[in-house]
C-alpha cells in the first residue's frame, strides 16, 4: 500500500486519566509527549504498526495563535466542544515519498525538528469531520513496541462516526484509502480493532471517552 495509518488520535480530559482503563485492561502505556507552542500533550499505547494517542487540551492561548488555530486542535482537544475529537496520521513506506492522497498545507510546529512539517489535510477547519494528516518523513513505525500482558500486537482496523452531513473531498479521498470506514450514530465514537479480534475481546470506554477497542 502506498500509505498507512501511522496514529490515530481521541480528544481526553485533561492528563487523560482514562487510559488507566487501557492500562487495566493490560495495555501498556508508551511515552508521553507534550507539544510545545501547539498547547496540546498526550499519552499513548503504541502496537506494532501504529498507536494510539489520547490528546488533551493544555494552553488554550497556544492552541488559539496561527497557524496553530488552522488546525482545529482548540476545539477537537476539548471534549466540551462541539467537534470531531479524532484525527489521523498517515505515513507512506515507499520512496521517493509520495505527496499526500488528499489536498494539504503546510504545518511546522515548534516541537518538530528544523525542516520538518506536516501536510495538514485542508479540511482541518472542517470541525464536524477528523483531523487528517500526512507524516512526509515516517516510513515505519518509530518506536519500541511492548509487550502488551493482553497479547494485542497490530492495529487492523478503525471504524469511526458520526459522519459529516456535508463531507468534504478530503474526507472522501481519505475513506477511499481504505484505512478507515465510517458509520452512522448521534454521537462520536471510534472503533478499533487489534488482531482481527481474534481474542473476542473488547473494552468499551463509553461515556468516559467515545472508544471501543476490540482485540
């Protein structure tokens, strides 16, 4: 495939608490990250070929500067706001590296290295629709994989809704990827699959956070 997914994100209250569920389950957790200049940190579970991170709202004055504020992350960080709390980094394993499948802008955050930026997908002001997002420099997952106690290995599907009642050209060349589906419901929520649920089972973080894991 010409491009995977390298991360998905879900919006969390403030440390995100919640992935002590995760934890509890027999995820275990990765490093944490802030995001200097951006006003956003995160925790994570990272699997083999992707992770998850649960982001949250740190500097609302950050979070609000250009070209910060382009991005949305105010209001997708913030679980009290009226937005899609969840986004999606691409990466691409092949080279030379391919441009992004969807139109984008350029996104340089303080906490990148000089040089680096992302391709921002341009529907990032779209708030009823993901986050979509393009890593130009990642060929593979970057990371140490643990060991997780419940045995989930691999990320091997993503479903998430509700779907937006005007969807953008970003987000339809996006599902056509195939890297993620859509379904209907009144509210968000996303649904990942580890192992092709090959263990039957699964932990529902509703109404705490709007996930599903099945593994």
């Amino acid at each position: 495939m010409s491009f995977e997914l390298d991360h998905v994100f879900v919006a969390a209250s403030a440390d995100a608490p919640e992935i002590q569920l995760l934890r509890s389950a027999g995820f275990i957790e990765g490093p944490a990250h802030d995001h200097p200049g951006q006003g956003t940190a995160s925790r994570g579970i990272f699997f083999e070929n992707a992770y998850l991170e649960l982001i949250w709202l740190t500097d609302a004055q950050a979070a609000a500067t250009p070209p910060v504020l382009r991005t949305g992350l105010a209001q997708r960080a913030h679980p009290r706001e009226h937005a899609s709390p969840f986004g999606f980094g691409l990466r691409s394993p092949i080279d030379p590296v391919p441009d992004a499948p969807f139109e984008t802008w350029e996104y340089s955050p303080a906490y990148l290295p000089e040089g680096y930026a992302f391709a921002m997908a341009t529907n990032s002001q779209k708030l009823d629709e993901p986050l979509i997002f393009f890593l130009p420099w990642s060929r593979t997952a970057a990371w140490e994989v643990p060991e997780h106690p419940n045995g989930a290995r691999r990320l091997t599907g993503v479903c998430f809704g509700p779907g937006a009642p005007n969807p953008s050209q970003v987000m339809s060349d996006f599902l056509g990827l195939g890297l993620a589906s859509q379904e209907g419901g009144a509210s968000p929520l996303m649904r990942i699959q580890l192992d092709n649920q090959e263990r039957n089972q699964e932990l529902d973080l509703n109404p705490t956070l709007p996930l599903i894991l099945c593994w």
